[in-house]
C-alpha cells in the first residue's frame, strides 16, 4: 500500500475544509481506512449501475490507498478485472485488499445486502433520479442515463469523506437518504424523466477541460444518443497534479493535452468532436464564425468567465467550485437576468499575478523580479529557490528540483501543489481553493446534465444558479436566483453590447 504520487495535491484540497488539519496525521488517517465497493450482477448487466461503478472507483482511488472489491456473484467477478485496471491507472500502487475484516466504510452498488457491518452507503439511479441510502438497497435503472448514476457516485465519496473525518468537519453528518432528481434538482421526483435520446446538441462549445471538464466529459461520453457537433477547447496540458480531481486522467496522460484527453474520452460517441489546444481569446480570433449557439464554461477564474460572456454567445451553462459548495448557472444575455459577467465582476481592486505569487512565495519584495521572470519565461534559478526555501524555513533541497522550471511552474507545484504544506506538516496552508475529487465530479456533472437539457428543450428551471455543498447533509432548497449586477458596469446593461448580440441572433428568439 501506498499513497498516489499526486497526494500533496489531495492534502491541499483537505486543508481547505478540514479542521486542525496536519499533513501527518491526514495520511494516517487515510492509511486506516479500507473502503470496500460491493457489487453484484444486476449492477453490471445495468448501464446505470456500471456508470456508477466506474465514478466512484474513479472518485476513491484517488484518496485512499487500500480499497477492497468485493463482487458478489460471478458476473461481478468477471467484471472485478476492470474496476482494478482502473484504479491502477490512477494510483499504481493502490492496495485492492482481498479480505472484508478491515472494512471502515462500505459502498454498497446493486440488489444485493451489504454483508459489512461499518457504516455503509447504498447508491442508485433512475434515470435523472441521483439515489444514495444508509439504511438498504436501491438498485440502478437501466437507461442509457449517466446523470443520475454519476451524481451519486459523487454523493457516496462525499460520505464516505464525512464519515472518516467527521472530527474534523462541522455539521458533516452523513445523508441517511438522498433521492435527487438532475433533471429539475427537486428530490422526491416520482419518475425517472424523460429520454433524451435523438437529442442534437448543434454546435456546443465546451471551454476549460480542468477538473470539472473532465466530469462534464465523463457524462456526456455515456449519454448515448446525442448527436451534433463538439468543439473542445483548453491550452493546457495535463500535470501530475491534477491526477487528483481530474476523473479521467490516469498516470499514462500526464504531459497529454487536455483537449485530447477529453476527444479521446469522447471516441465511442457519434458526437462530431474537435479539440482545440488554445485559450478562449485566442480560439475565437482565428474563428471565422462568432456565432455561438451554447457554450458551457468549465473555467476556474472570473477574467476568463467575463471574456467568454464578452464573445456573446446564444446561451451559457457555467459550472464552479468554491471552499465549500459548488453548483451550475444558466445564462441568456438579453433576457433581464443575470448574465454570466454579472456574477464575475469584480467589486474591488485584484491583485495583480506577480503581487500574489510573491506574497504567497512569501517573498513580497521581489515583487518586481518575480514580474520580470513571468512575462520573459525565464527559469528560476538555484538562488531564487534558496531563499524560497528560506522564507518557509525549510531545507532548500527539498526545492532543488524546480531549479530551471518558469516560476509559474515552479509556483504551481511547490505551493498550490502542496509540496511546501506537506514539508511544513501544514503549517503553511494554500491560499488557492483546491476542490476535492468529488466536488468537481458533480459540478461537471451538473454542466453536462444542464447542456443536455437545454438542447432538449428539457431545461425549464427558471432560476438562474443551483448550488450543492457535498461538505453537509444534502439540502432541501437548491435554487438561487442570482440577480443582475446593480452597478450598471456589467456588458449586459451596455447598449451596444445588446445591440450586437441582438444583430447576432436576430433570426431567432433569445434563449
């Protein structure tokens, strides 16, 4: 048993929500747990069940170090291969444990009784329906539906993350049931929903292919029968890092594109995909067309939401995540609501990159060089790392490592990855929110599902943003309407903005 590569990055993202928090102890807590994932024939021979299975082998490897399978007859027995190829993909050294005694926590996928006497969690689906229990089975549908499926995955890892550092959470009780419909995010629905299959999404946009586009990506990889085409587009890379959120990533795509990822994801599909391996701006200046029926935003800072709001498409789906909740919003522009831009504008002044690198590099007066290192893509050098080392107290060789990467690297690993938090047993906290695994999972879950709707003509939802905390029992009201930014600064209140997205659109209505 070892922890993944990659779990200086999942440190980061714990700090963040739990209390009294140390690097030491949050490993051994993890290296106590064996977190079983029972499952049986009728979950395999379902759709739904399967989707289910896949997330949250894709969710648990990423934290725990020992997990235990436990197939329940012999058609989840030939399916076992599977679920441990993946969760070796994530973390080669995963510990696939062979014995139930030591069982901490249980998950429970399929018609069969749970055979673990530690607290377990039963999930399901039923089409749009997202079904989780602690009290016995439910079972998965058999549609073609991934959304439900997913989304409760993502709400079994949360409590399976409550359950073992419940000392360390505030009102992180586990859900006893959960019976959530993505269709209209109201639980208790009595039906599964409507089919969206034969459903042509046009041309849709997916913009940020990050942690929460890997889950928008996961889903609509599963939502057979869609049709149209995808464009995909993200400048980055894939860093190992990110292994830690990113629910398609394995070890084999570090270094991979993101946008390939995320083709290759799509391949099984009828879906006309595109990837594109630039940022938005420069993406849309080599365009000819600047129209933009639907655009879904998986971005992670509020520049980049407003200049994709500024291209004025048709209509907007953005998904985020923040410290503790995450959630998704929809987006006219000429429709009296809130546009995308009105939730991002800043209401104050924003530090410039070199002004926050520097403070968190804890290095404020170097300010300046850190500003000349940026915009000439110079490498650090031997010094430069020195006295980082020595602004955080700790051994320079630690660092050594980074001595000829850009500070931009440099920064990203050491700090926002956690290297320095785990050498200062997190004493030096990260001030960038890093989400957990199951955080983006669900937030791009809940982008695809909106995507879907929307092409549809499924979308009814009149409310601008819906918001979960996966942190607390899940709540009974999730809508917030969001209104329009009342300064009067916003592109939506600008005349000329509306004229132009009503010359774009003039053919038809707005969304």
């Amino acid at each position: 048993m070892a922890m993944a590569n990659f779990m200086d990055r999942a440190a980061s993202a714990a700090s963040r929500v739990l209390t009294n928090f140390k690097v030491s102890a949050f490993e051994d807590r993890l290296a106590a747990q064996v977190i079983e994932v029972s499952f049986d024939g009728a979950a395999v021979q379902s759709p739904e069940g399967r989707a289910s299975l896949d997330m949250i082998i894709r969710l648990l490897s990423r934290l725990y170090p020992t997990i235990a399978l436990l197939p329940l007859d012999a058609k989840a027995k030939d399916h076992a291969p599977i679920l441990e190829f993946l969760a070796k993909s994530i973390n080669p050294e995963i510990e696939l444990a062979k014995t139930r005694k030591a069982v901490t926590v249980s998950v429970v996928v399929g018609s069969s009784p749970s055979r673990t006497k530690c607290p377990t969690f039963f999930i399901g689906s039923d089409g749009w329906r997202a079904k989780l229990s602690s009290r016995g089975l439910i079972g998965s549908g058999e549609s073609m539906n991934p959304f439900g499926a997913g989304a409760a995955s993502c709400f079994a890892a949360a409590n399976v993350f409550r359950t073992v550092f419940a000392d360390q959470l505030d009102q992180g009780d586990a859900d006893e049931l959960i019976d959530l419909s993505m269709l209209t995010y109201a639980q208790g629905t009595p039906d599964s929903g409507p089919s969206f299959e034969g459903t042509d999404i046009g041309e849709t946009h997916l913009v940020g292919l990050g942690a929460i586009g890997n889950g928008a990506i996961w889903a609509l990889a599963r939502a057979v029968g869609l049709k149209g085409s995808l464009r995909l587009v993200d400048h980055e890379e894939v860093d190992l890092s990110n292994l830690q959120r990113y629910v398609l990533a394995g070890q084999c795509d570090v270094g991979s594109p993101k946008a390939d990822l995320a083709r290759a994801a799509l391949a099984d599909t009828v879906l006309e995909v595109s990837a594109h391996c630039a940022k938005w701006d420069v993406y849309v200046s080599d365009r000819n067309d600047w129209m933009f029926e639907r655009v879904a935003v998986g971005l992670d800072n509020a520049p980049d939401r407003i200049a994709v709001q500024g291209a004025l498409p048709k209509w907007i789906v953005n998904a985020w995540t923040q410290e503790l909740d995450l959630g998704v919003s929809r987006h006219g522009f000429d429709d009296g609501r809130a546009c995308l831009a009105c939730l991002y504008l800043p209401h104050a002044k924003e530090k410039d990159e070199d002004e926050k690198m520097a403070e968190e590099l804890k290095m404020p007066e170097a300010q300046q060089e850190i500003r000349d290192l940026l915009q000439t893509n110079r490498p650090v050098d031997v010094g430069f790392v020195e006295r980082v080392a020595k602004a955080f107290d700790i051994p320079s060789e630690a660092l050594k490592e980074f001595v000829g990467q850009s500070v931009r690297s440099f920064h990203q690993r050491a700090i926002c990855g956690g290297i320095v938090m785990r050498l200062t047993d997190g004493a030096q906290s990260v001030r960038a929110v890093v989400p957990m695994s199951f955080q983006s999972a669900l937030a791009g879950i809940m982008l695809a599902a909106d995507l879907v709707k929307h092409a549809s003509g499924l979308l009814n939802l009149q409310t601008t943003s819906t918001r979960i905390n996966l942190l607390r029992p899940l709540a009974s009201h999730l809508h917030d309407p969001k209104a329009k930014d009342p300064s009067g600064r916003c592109i939506c209140a600008d005349e000329d903005f509306l004229a132009a997205y009503r010359r774009k659109y003039r053919s038809c209505r707005a969304p």
